[in-house]
C-alpha cells in the first residue's frame, strides 16, 4: 500500500513534466495528436532573440540573487545560533525569519512595489529592472537559506568553539579552517534552494520587472496566454532538466563535503 502510495505521488509529479517533454518533440504545432519526431522547435529557440535574452535575464538575475542570499543567509544563521544577543531574542528572531517563508508571493510582492515605490521617490533608486528584481528575489530567498544553514549549525557541537579556544585559535581561523568546512554542505543546499526558488519564480518578478528584464516564468507566461507552443514545451523542458542536473550537482557535492 505504501508503495503504491508513493508511486502515485511520484506519477503526479513527473508524468506532467513527461508529457511536456513529449509534446516538445512533436513534429505537431497544435492539438494533441502525434506528427512525428522532431527537433525543430529546439533549433528554432536558438534564433528566437526573446527567449535568449529572458535565458539570460533568469540565469543572471537567479546567480545574483544566489550569490547574495547565500552570503547574508550564512551571516544570519551564524548570528542566531552562535552569537549571545541571537540566542538571547532568539524565539522573536526565528518568528522573524519565518515570515518570509509563509507569506504569499502575492503580499510579499505587493508589499516590495509599496517599499520600492518610496525608495524611488525619495532617492531615486530601484527603478524597475534587474537590480530591483535581485533585490526582491533576496527579501524571500535569505530566510530559506539561513534555516537550511541553522539546521546544519544545531548539528554541530557546541565543544568545537571551546577546542577552538583551547587550541588558541583566533575567531577568524576557526570560521575558516573549522566551521565554514563543515558548514560547506547547508550552505551548498541552502544556495540550491535559492537559486531553483529564483528560476522558478513568478509573482515577484512580475512586480518588479521592467521592460528590458523579462524572465523566461514572465515569458511562457505571456506566451500561454495566446496559446501554448511546442517552443515553450522545448524551453520548459531544458529548463526542468538543467534544475535537475543542478539539484544532482549540488547533492554529489554536499555528500563529498560530509
């Protein structure tokens, strides 16, 4: 019974994304019925100008967003769970860094058009584009990391910073030379949450895009609302499949850094 469970969940999950990747190899531009094998409408991505620039757009605006939200993320959860006033408030502090977490998209967005709407009036910064965009992907993807980082930490013993101590290890080299090493697998999941969270956003990216920042999400979007294409099968297909070897990437990593 359990198997059969887990084999239905697996199915709904996967046999949509194999539907896709099929109907991307159809020779068929509409309906449903099989044409025949083809590659046409992955050649046909590489002259489409706008599905470039929106792969461009994503990677570099999820690599940014990654970059930062893995660096702050690490910072905070070495904050709560290392430093006295973070143990001292931390119960409040945790709230905190959930919120992001089980807000909607929709208020979180809403919420950044309002705070960047003001920065905008009062010093002229975050017009929208990619720099407000990698702002607005940060504000949601930090939590996530900080918590994949704090389970990592509360795995750890405490005793590590008192050897440290005995050893006559100054702060600095025991991140370095201790901590951060055996940090180096939440950190490295942390980092592969965000950055998928980052490909796969929607809403927020909506709010926060301008003219010449359009992202593949922004694009299949339009684009299903005239009528999905066999091109966007074949882009959502790659884009599955580079998450995927991304996702398999990081896991050998985690596990060679245990």
């Amino acid at each position: 019974m359990t198997r059969a469970v887990a084999l239905s969940a697996l199915a709904l999950l996967y046999l949509p994304m194999l539907a896709v990747a099929l109907f991307s190899l159809n020779r068929t531009r509409h309906g449903l019925g099989w044409g025949g094998f083809t590659w046409e409408w992955y050649l046909r991505l590489l002259q489409n100008e706008a599905v470039l620039e929106a792969t461009r757009n994503t990677f570099l605006l999820a690599l940014l967003s990654t970059l930062l939200a893995t660096l702050l993320g690490t910072l905070l959860a070495l904050g709560l769970e290392r430093h006295p006033f973070g143990r001292r408030f931390r119960g409040f502090l945790e709230t905190l860094l959930y919120l992001p977490v089980v807000t909607p998209d929709l208020i979180l967005a809403a919420a950044l058009v309002v705070a960047f709407g003001f920065l905008r009036q009062a010093f002229s910064l975050f017009e929208p584009g990619l720099p407000a965009m990698v702002v607005g992907h940060v504000t949601f993807q930090v939590a996530f990391v900080a918590l994949v980082v704090m389970s990592r930490l509360q795995g750890l013993p405490r005793e590590l910073d008192e050897a440290a101590r005995d050893l006559y290890a100054t702060y600095p080299v025991y991140l370095r030379r201790v901590l951060l090493p055996l940090l180096t697998p939440g950190i490295v999941a942390g980092a592969m949450l965000a950055f998928t969270l980052s490909l796969d956003d929607f809403v927020i990216s909506f709010f926060t895009a301008g003219p010449t920042s359009q992202t593949l999400p922004l694009l299949i979007y339009a684009s299903a609302r005239r009528g999905v294409t066999p091109e966007i099968h074949a882009v959502s297909t790659l884009i599955f499949l580079l998450t995927v070897l991304a996702v398999l990437g990081g896991e050998r990593l985690t596990r060679r850094s245990v």
